[in-house]
C-alpha cells in the first residue's frame, strides 16, 4: 500500500523552486500580491497598497506580471504608447505618483501578448532583471508584483526567476473567490515562498450609515487562520476607488484609511 503524500504545510515536503536565487540589484525585498482569480479588486489593492507604502516614506516599485492582462499602467496614469527609455541596457521604468512600474503594456501598447508559456518566462525575465529598479543612493524598499490570476506558467515563472521574500494574498469574501486565492496560497506554500497575510476586498458596502455585506462576510479572516497568517484587514467596496483607478488617479476616499492600516502591518512584520 503506497504511503499518503506529504501535507503542503509539512515544511520537510516543500522544496524551494527558485532557479534563480541572485536578488535584484537595489531591490531590498520582493512582495508578491496574488488572488488566484480575476474580478476581486487585485490590481487596483496592489496599486493603493504602493501609495500608502510610499506615504509612509518608502520607495516602492511594481511589476506588472499579468501579461495577458496588464493594468497597472492605466491605473497609474502611465501613457502605454510612451515606450521606457533605455540607458546602458537597461530600462528605466516611468515613475508614476512617486511609484516605478513595469509592464509589458509599456512595450506593445493595447496590443496582445499572444504568447506561449517559454515565451512569457522570458518576457517576464526581461521585465524583472533589464529594469533599473533602484540605485545605490535610491534603492527600492519593497518592489511589488502584481500577479496574474491562476497558478499556472506565469505564476510559478516568478517565484522560479525571483527570490520572492513573501507573498500576499488578496480575496473577497466570497466562497468562490476565497477557494480560488485558497490555491494561491497553497501553490506559493509549495515553492517555500511564506505567506504574509491576507486581505479582504469588497468587505462591505456603506450607503446611509449602514453596512451591507454584498459578498458575505468573513472569508477572508477564515482564509487567514487556516494557514496561520495575519489577517491584514477589510476593505469596503468604493465606487469612487474603481473609478480612481480607470482614469489613472489617486484616490482620496475613506479607504485610504484601511489600506495606511495595512501598510503600516506590512512594513512592521
């Protein structure tokens, strides 16, 4: 009788899987943000994560790692048709509201990246390792990447081209979603990449001085105690934040109140 496989939490069964150990030059450390799934808020989370980090004081970068899919750029009001210039081989991303971003959105415009799976591992790698991220005397202090949905080849090509330092994951609290951003954790579980914490998108909805749980409620806090993280905190559901983030800029409603919350967690741990 075969013997039954190994739990993902057990840490003698996980075997890193990184490639790639060499850390980026000027990159204090490299922050994965994953939902496992599209549709709960993600990119716009990452982008107002990086404000509230560089509110504090810390120089802060993202990597845009959906190719199929890139949207930080128009979130940050960056012009896609203006390519990055480049300096002793190496591109210099756009700073965007104090923040330097990267996306292959920034290369091919509103065109798609009608890639395979070896193609996008080396499209990523030239995003990653030919972008001048920091300088001696202006280092990054956490380079963000914004994950694309799923577990698949993008997903375990950076945690297989980047020595992650931690990821976070990001749900809604609904059940579907939360079994999805599930898998996300278990997959960065599996390739020795330590979760962080969670956070819950779209926790409610406030209209007359009245909460309303759209999605349900607490499933972003179950998520967290089952792998034994930080819960990091809620976020309610603002339209206003939506519509930030299509036309490219800050946002300046109640949820920056949650979000300066959770940097400060982040910075501390």
């Amino acid at each position: 009788m075969s013997s039954r496989p190994a739990s993902i939490d057990d840490p003698a069964a996980r075997r890193p899987a990184q490639w790639n150990r060499e850390k980026l030059p000027h990159v204090k450390r490299i922050l994965a943000v994953a939902s496992g799934k599209g549709g709960v808020g993600k990119s716009t989370v990452t982008v107002s994560l990086a404000a509230a980090l560089t509110t504090m004081g810390w120089n802060i970068g993202i990597l845009d790692a959906d190719i199929y899919g890139p949207s930080i750029p128009r979130m940050l009001g960056l012009d896609a048709w203006l390519p990055p210039e480049v300096k002793d081989g190496r591109m210099l991303p756009p700073v965007a509201r104090g923040i330097r971003a990267m996306s292959i959105a920034l290369i091919t415009g509103d065109k798609p990246a009608v890639l395979r799976g070896p193609m996008i591992s080396k499209a990523l790698q030239q995003l990653l390792r030919s972008t001048q991220w920091g300088e001696a005397q202006h280092e990054l202090d956490a380079l963000l990447i914004d994950m694309p949905p799923g577990t698949g080849d993008i997903a375990l090509s950076l945690a297989q081209l980047v020595p992650l330092d931690g990821a976070i994951i990001v749900t809604t609290p609904q059940q579907v979603a939360v079994a999805d951003a599930d898998k996300a954790a278990q997959m960065f579980l599996r390739v020795d990449v330590p979760l962080l914490g969670v956070i819950e998108n779209m926790s409610w909805f406030e209209t007359g001085g009245a909460r309303h749980a759209l999605f349900g409620e607490g499933g972003g806090a179950a998520l967290a105690q089952k792998h034994g993280v930080p819960f990091l905190g809620s976020v309610p559901l603002e339209p206003g934040l939506g519509i930030a983030a299509d036309r490219g800029e800050a946002y300046s409603g109640s949820a920056l109140a949650q979000f300066g919350e959770i940097a400060r967690t982040i910075a501390a741990s």
